[in-house]
C-alpha cells in the first residue's frame, strides 16, 4: 500500500464539495439537489463509478467547472467518491441538500482553500484518506479577534446585527 | 503506527453500509432503522463496543448475515465502528435513516463492490482511515455514456421515463 | 507526507464530537445548536479557521471545555476541523443536530474514551485521517451478553422496559 | 363559505397519506420518494395543480391505486393538496421520506383507517381543515393493554424483544 | 358536522406539543425522542389509537403529566393525534427530533399559552382543525421593540451577545 | 365561534409560506435560513407573538415584502403563525430549511397563488384551519398531459433531460 497527496483543481470563485456516495444516479441527484436550491448556481458533480464501465459520470451546468470536475474525479481515482464545483452558490447553501441526497454517504470537506487530498493506493484502487483544507491554525482568537468574527458574519448579513 | 488493509466480507447479493457510531444502543437502533424502513429486508448490525467488555454488538434477523457482519467488525477491531449487512434492500433505500439514527457520526461507504478498509494499528487500537471501494474510474463517459446511464436508471425505474 | 497520531484531550466527565465544517459561523452555530437542544449544557466547541488569520476560533459558556477545546484543536492543526466537547450532555442527544447545523460536512467521532488522531502532515498543512476511539473488541456477544445489553439500555431509561 | 366532509376512498390494503405540497414536480418526487425507498411497493400519487390548467397529476405503478388517488383528488378539490395510496409498504416506511420531498409543506394524515376529510369550500375553491382518521379513542389504557402494546409492536418485530 | 372547541390542560411550567400520527408505536418512538435528546427531562406522551380497541396509549415519566395527556388526549377525541406534555424541557429542543419520529405527520402547535383546539364533529368521529395558540397580536414592533427582542433571546442566552 | 375567510396579500412575483412555530426567536431563525439557502433572496418574514406584548415579530431585507408580511399577520390575527414572503428565491429552493427550524411546527401552504386562509374566531383569538390555495382541478391529466408536465419540468431544468 501507497499513500499518494493529490492536489484539488478549484477554479476561481468556486467552492469544492469532496464526499462518497454509491451509486451512479448520484451524479442526477446532485444536480436535483443543486438546481432546486440556488437558483441560477453554476456547477458540475462528477462521480466515480466503481464497478462495470467504470466512468466518471458527470452532470453539469457549467463547462469550466465540468472540466475540472472531471479532472479531480479522475485525479483521485476512489470507487464511489464524487466531486462537486459549484459557483454562484456555497457550501453553506448546499450542505444539507447534498447530505440528504439518497446515495451520500458522507462528505470529507466543502471549501474553497488549496485542497490536498491523501490517498492510499492498492492493487485494487483508490481510497479517500483525508483531506488537508487550507492552513493549519496559527493561534487562538483572543477577545478582539472574536468580536471582529462576529462582526464580519454580521457584516455579510448571515447573523443579524440587532 | 501501521498501516493494515481488511478486505470485508460481502455475502452474494448482499450490501454493505460501514459506519461510525458512538454506543451499544446503536445496534438496536439501526435494528429499528431497517426494520421500520424496508419490510421484509434481511440485515444484521454488527458494533464494536469501544470500552469495558469490549464485545462486537450484534443483532440481526439472518444468520449468515450475522456471521458476515460479526467477522467483519472484528476484522476491522475499530473502536464505535459499524457494519451493517443487507439483502432484499439497497443502500439508496437506508442511508438516510442510517445517518439519522440517534448514535450514528458518519458513513464510509454503502457498497456491493469489493472493499478494502485501510487501518491504522497503534498500541490503543484501530482507527478506520478511509475505504478502497471497487475499482477505479477508467475513463470519462461520452454523451453516449450518459445517455446510456440515464436510460439505466430510468429502466429500472428509478427516475421516470416520460 | 508524515503520520502523525495525536491524542485528544477530555476532562473528566465531559465527552468529545469531532468533526469537519467549513467557515468561522461553524463555532456560532454549533453554540445555538447546542445550547437550543439540552437545556444546562457545558461545552465548547473550537474551530480551525483555515484561510487568512488563521485563528482557533471558539465559543463556549465554560472556561475548562474552553481551554481543553482550544488545545485539542491547536493539537490536530487541520483547517476547517472542530472540536466539540460537552459536559451534562451526550452525544446521542446532540449528534443529530450537529450534523443539521449549515457548514457541518462530517463527524470523525463522538465519544467520552481515549482517543488518538490520526494525522497525515504535508507542507500544506494536516489532515485527519481517522480517529482510535477506545478499544478494539476482545470477542462477540453471547446470548447472555446481548441480554445484558438490552437490559442495561432499559435500566438507563433509553429504551422502554415493557 | 361552507362546510363539507369528503370521504377517502382506500383500496383494501393500501395506506393513505394526505398532505399539501406547492407544484407539479411534486407527482414526480413522490415517485421518486417510494420508489428509492422501498423496493416492490405499490403506489400511486395524485397531486392538484392549483394554477393554469388545474389538473390531477398522477404518477403510479398501479391501474387500482391510480384510479382512487385520481378519485380522492377530485373529491378533495383543494388546489395543491396530494394523496399518496400505498400497497406493500407502510407509512412508517415512507413518512420521513415523504416529509423531506422538496415542495411538501405538511402531512395531514397517514392510516389505513376509514378517513373523513373536512373541507372548507368558498368562490375561489376548498381548503383541507382536517381529517377524521380512525374512531375516537374509548379509554385509557390499563398497564394489562400497554404490557399488551408493547408485546404486540415487539411481536410483529418493530421493537426488539430482549 | 359541529365544530368544538376544547381546552387543553396544560400544568404549571409544561409546554404542550399537539400532533397527527399513525401507529401506536407512536408513543414508544416519542417517549424515547425526549429521553435520548433532553437528559432530565419530565413529560408524558399520550396518543389516541383510532381502530381496534381503540385506547388512549400512554408513556411517561411524570405521574401529573400523565393524567394531563390523558385528559387532553381523551378530549380531543381525534384519531391518531398525540399529545406530548414536557417540563425542564423547552419546545426549541425536541421539535425537530418529534418532527423525524418514524410515525409523526405534522405538529399543529408548541406552546405553553392557553390552547384552544377547534374540532369537528361527524358520526364517525373527531377531526382536529386548527389551534388558538395564546392570544392575537395587538401590533406590529418597533424598531425599539426589536431591539429589546434581539436583547431578550440573547441574555437568555439563545443567540450569541457579539 | 365564527369561522372567517382572510385573503393574503402576495406582492408580484413574489411566494407565500404560511406555518406555525412557537417563539420569538423564529423570526430570526427563519431570517438566518433563508440568507443561509438562497444567496440575493429578497424576503420578510412576520412572527405573531401570543403572549406578553403580542407584537408581530419582523425580520427582512425588502421594505415592500415587510409591509405586506406584517399586513398578512395582522390580518390573520393567529398566535405563532407566521408569514414569510420571498422574491429571487422559490418554496422548493426554501421548504426543507424552514421546516428543519428549530421553533417551526408546521407549513400550511407554499405557493404564489391567490390564497384565502380560513380561521376560526373564538374569544380567546385566532386559529389557522386551512388555506385555499389557487382553483380546485378540472380534471385529471390525460398522457399527454403528462407528457406536457415532464417536459416543462425539464424545459425549467428542474430535472433531467436525457
């Protein structure tokens, strides 16, 4: 067995959604999931099916964003994972639609920091280890940091500021 | 610490959904999960108890479901992991309940693929890093690919064909 | 790459969820999810921020939990990882609406055991591999110990003892 | 505005779920909702169009259940209400399901009990105030009946029998 | 058809919950609803069974919440609704898990106010309509009454004091 | 008791959803759902408070949906009701969020149609039984009615067009 870092391709101004699911309609769901949440955001969902013809199966709003859907599913090479991009939307919309989904199993990380994903490589194939999301922490939020957090969400509307 | 990989046993015609949960209630919960979901599915739930008598935790309404499912949690010998074994009801039918079940943090795969759990082994125990889950993708379907897939899954009447 | 184990660290009597979200509201929501689901819970939960200030950004109404949360996640140093530690509450009474909260993705574990982080360290930073929760199983239940399971969890008061 | 009361027609056997959602993709996701849920059932759904042509949609993989989920539609007449006729599964399987369909706003029944459904009817159309589901209770259990209920409910396998 | 208009009996510091459901398993899955979410918590479940024998079906931990359900559940009359009595436990905690309930349809209301609950009357049985939940609005808020709103669900600690 | 009919008032283009909760905080909470869902939705939401001052509670971000979400409130008159009125975002896009609300009960109607609510009046205040939402069908859909339906479900891009 071999561990393996691959690189995540997020294109500008676009979230990741990395997660495992089972099943090719995933990839239909997803876009269900998408479409009936942010109207108007671009995205592409790209599956790996793990069994059969083994394609990546994709479907997709946005040709960008499909290309490199593709390119990350590929990348990773792990039966049954998927990789969503999406823009115009976030993470924060989408998340529990994309949780709720029939086929999801689980989600490793929705972000739009430089991803590195860890694989471990054997004669059968790819597994999904985890995920390094950005940087590491530098130190703990001291009182003045966490009254500018809570201004910056009040700031970008999504808390109230009373 | 070393790295281990545990190739599950998959019963014929069976499926697996492999979880991580938090106490012994959870094999009777997802007992009901099943139970109150699919009528007439045949299932066992095997848990790893994680602390004093540390017993695989198992119920079931099949035998050689039960077998599979304890040999299984034991191969693993992951602390709060579960396995869960199913015929007669797919993945797509359970996982929703499954994750909703009171106990249950996260799901690594729902599958009737081949499947290799890649462990660490440390003095404390097993963790379950990630899950090789059937084969990897072998290339990106063409329109013609897709819609194949989408005349699939519409055959089998999983989405309509109208 | 480098593994790395790291072992959290849990008060006494207190019990750790671990997770994976994506942006600073994740410790503000996970405050109000907690604190609208049990009534009197101590907790903290820490948050590593993973783009720009970088910080360990927290919320909690106790000053232990506080420090201990802080610690843990500046130990795991994975951006966008959380660390939820509460006292006076259980996990099977908060993992549901955890998991519910908008920027949760997934839950590594949820218990009140020894438990040892598992961590792939790269240039880029850390990612959580999988978690040691507890101990391995030392065999599987007998009639007699399912018996006792199911007694003890009606003893509790979480399933009904007709 | 006038008082009616409207009687569900419920094949033998079939479970009724009435409840009111906000479009016609409705028919389609109720479809959906069964069909990935429990494999084998039966079922028809019958959606009121409240806009434009104002029709019943219907989606169904039974000529019997179409038939009466057409006929309860009619009869109920209150724009975007549906009716769900099951066979082969039971509400317990499908509620969560059927609660969690995008456009479904709330579920005013679920039984296999004769139904009375009480209607407002005005200029404009009817409004479903609710349903009279079953008979009236005549007492309240002994500790014989509930020792009774829960030997029932655990005979018939929904609850463990320790 | 007669309309009616029943009170609840709600005692001193309970929050009554009113709801539809369809099984009797219905009080079993709600008695452990509030148990597994809430530690501590006192309450009762009564829920009017609607075909057989008919009884009002009880779980509870509290002797004065029983008889109160009860009461409540026997005047309401109507098949298949539930009444959950709580106390040291708040509506905003159990809602979302009496929601998930496999059996729940809908919740007509949560609340501590005098209730009045307007019924109809046929031959066959009773059919709960709606729910006067406290008392009409005498206006609309200020912008000071805001201010003082936002202040109140902070200090009582329900939303973070930035 | 009387029953009365109260018509709402939906500004153009924009949608209605009428529930149920049960305190103040819903406003909010219901405030931060929607700008957590649907980047740039113009939106209010009105709470009637049922007890202590009984003011209805108003949170928005559109100065013309606000008044006409008060005007609703008020003139339905019912304790903890509440309205919320969108524009640039759909029920379908909103409904699993608002019902997944912590203080939520229930949702009467989703809908940009011409809505009546009918009420009961009693001496203590209000109840919402039901709502006339848009015409009651015509008649139900022939095949190529349904043909019609799934292609305008594909044209809007709701669903897949294989």
């Amino acid at each position: 067995m071999e561990l393996l870092s691959v690189r995540m391709q997020i294109p500008d101004g676009a979230n990741l959604i990395l997660g495992q699911a089972h099943f090719i309609k995933t990839a239909e769901d997803l876009y269900e999931a998408v479409v009936n949440t942010v109207p108007g955001a671009k995205f592409a969902v790209a599956f790996n099916e793990a069994s059969g013809p083994c394609l990546v199966r994709i479907e997709s709003n946005d040709e960008e964003l499909r290309r490199a859907a593709a390119a990350n599913a590929q990348a990773l090479g792990a039966g049954h994972s998927f990789v969503l991009l999406i823009r115009d939307a976030y993470p924060v919309n989408l998340l529990g639609r994309v949780r709720d989904c029939f086929e999801v199993c689980s989600i490793f990380c929705a972000t739009a920091n430089p991803v590195e994903v860890i694989l471990a490589q054997t004669e059968q194939g790819h597994a999904i280890l985890g995920v390094v999301d950005g940087s590491s922490p530098k130190g703990v939020e001291t009182a003045a940091d966490a009254k500018q957090r809570h201004e910056f969400v009040r700031k970008i509307g999504y808390k109230l500021q009373p």
